[in-house]
C-alpha cells in the first residue's frame, strides 16, 4: 500500500514539485511481531482547512495540464491503493475499457468485504456492461477522444491541506493513475464530504470544462461518484454504507439505460 502511495507521490512530485510533500522513499521493517511499513517525506507543518476553491482548482488543472502519461494510456506502471483497497489500474489504451476494470475491481472488494446482495449486484452489472459502454464510450467516438492525464485519485478535503508558512497547497495520501480529467472531482458529488459544496466543482469546470457531449457531464460525474462510493463501502462492513451512498446512483443510473 505504502509503495503505490509513494509512487503516486512521486509522479505528481514530477508533474508539479511544489503540489506534494517531497517524497524520498518507503520500506519495511520488523518491530517486535509486527512487519511494519513507513513512507518517508519532507516534514511540513499545515493547516487541513479546505482552500479557496479557485486556488485549488488551479493545483489541479495545473497538475492535469502537464502530466504526461508515460505509455500515453489510461493506468498506473505499479498498483496504488484507495485507501486500504488495491486499485486495477493496469494500462489500458481506452478510458470505457479502463473504467470497466476499475469499477468492477471496486465492486468486486465490496461484495467480498461485505457479502452478496443479489439486487445490487444484477444493477451493478448492468451498469457494466450498458451504462459505462455508452456514457464513456461517447466520449470516444465520432471523432472525440480522451486524453490520460495525472489525478490524484482520492482528492476529498482529509487530503488537501495549505502549508502554513508559505500559504502553498498540498496534497497528501495520493492513489494515482492517468485518466479522464473528470474523474478527480466525481468524488466532489459524495454527499459526506465537505467538498462537496458546489463551489468547488464550479471553479473546478471553469478551468477544465465539460468534454463533449457536454449535456452528458452529469450523469458521468455520478458514474465517477459510483466507484467512489463502491470503494467507501468496501471499507466498512455493514450493508447501510451500500444503501445510503452506492445504491442510489446505481439505480439511477441503471434506469437510464
């Protein structure tokens, strides 16, 4: 876990140095009976108050502007984790097809952390293999494409932070891959969290806007909050995080298809 973390430290370290703690390095060790493991970064005393979201919004398209994949593909050269969970994010050459991989990867973590429920699981198959083909796939044809660019992968407001000396911001605990620019803020839509307030994703589009179709941007937003959702269930084993968070937009979703 810590490895991909300082991977994907590193690679935003690359595209943009002042955006991160300067990452040096991880290891293992053995502490007793335990296998532990640490990452090492420059010490940086900071304030955790969300930022002003114009600023923030410029780290990120900044960020996103010169990342550069280094295959020119969808993915990650090493697995990188949201939060305790490993991500599937093996290159790809096609967003649909990535994005396939990575939600199913998530689904597949819930239902293991938290059993089956038929239901869910008939919807969440449906979302698969009709609403993802058709949502991201349009982003794909008629002569558009998707460019990979570098996202942090769990930007909420536990992750932003402003350096107190020189009032820079920063990012921290980073679960990074190259992919579609729209997928960093489908976390913004999660209701529990504090960026979710509209400003943010408002600021945010002002600098990268909606992709074509554009009448489309929203329902993509949800199917990007899905695997978000997916991923926060796969952490807590009770089925309420399932129905309060994933249930809704997959239904939505799938009712639209």
């Amino acid at each position: 876990m810590l490895a991909g973390e300082y991977y994907s430290m590193s690679e935003i370290h690359k595209a943009t140095p002042s955006l991160v703690p300067h990452p040096y390095g991880w290891g293992q060790f053995r502490h007793g009976d335990d296998d532990l493991c640490f990452l090492l970064t420059d010490f940086i005393d900071m304030d955790p108050k969300l930022p002003n979201p114009a600023e923030l919004s410029d780290c990120i398209s900044t960020l996103q502007r010169q990342s550069q994949s280094p295959t020119g593909k969808f993915g990650f050269f090493t697995t990188t984790c949201h939060g305790k969970i490993p991500q599937q994010v093996s290159w790809d050459s096609s967003w649909t097809s990535f994005y396939t991989k990575l939600l199913e990867g998530a689904l597949q973590e819930d239902l293991e952390h938290n059993g089956p429920w038929p239901a869910y699981e008939n919807v969440a198959s449906r979302i698969l293999q009709k609403v993802v083909p058709r949502l991201l796939g349009a982003l794909e044809s008629d002569g558009r494409s998707v460019k990979p660019v570098l996202i942090h992968g769990d930007l909420w407001e536990g992750n932003i932070a402003t350096e107190k000396v020189t009032g820079n911001i920063l990012f921290i605990d980073a679960a990074a891959y190259y992919a579609h620019h729209e997928m960093e803020i489908g976390m913004w839509r999660c209701q529990r969290h504090a960026i979710h307030d509209q400003k943010f994703t408002d600021a945010y589009l002002d600098r990268m806007p909606k992709d074509e179709p554009e009448e489309e941007w929203d329902d993509r937003n949800r199917l990007y909050c899905v695997k978000m959702n997916v991923i926060h269930s796969a952490h807590h084993d009770h089925v309420e995080e399932r129905k309060t968070y994933d249930e809704p937009h997959i239904q939505y979703l799938a009712n639209e298809s």
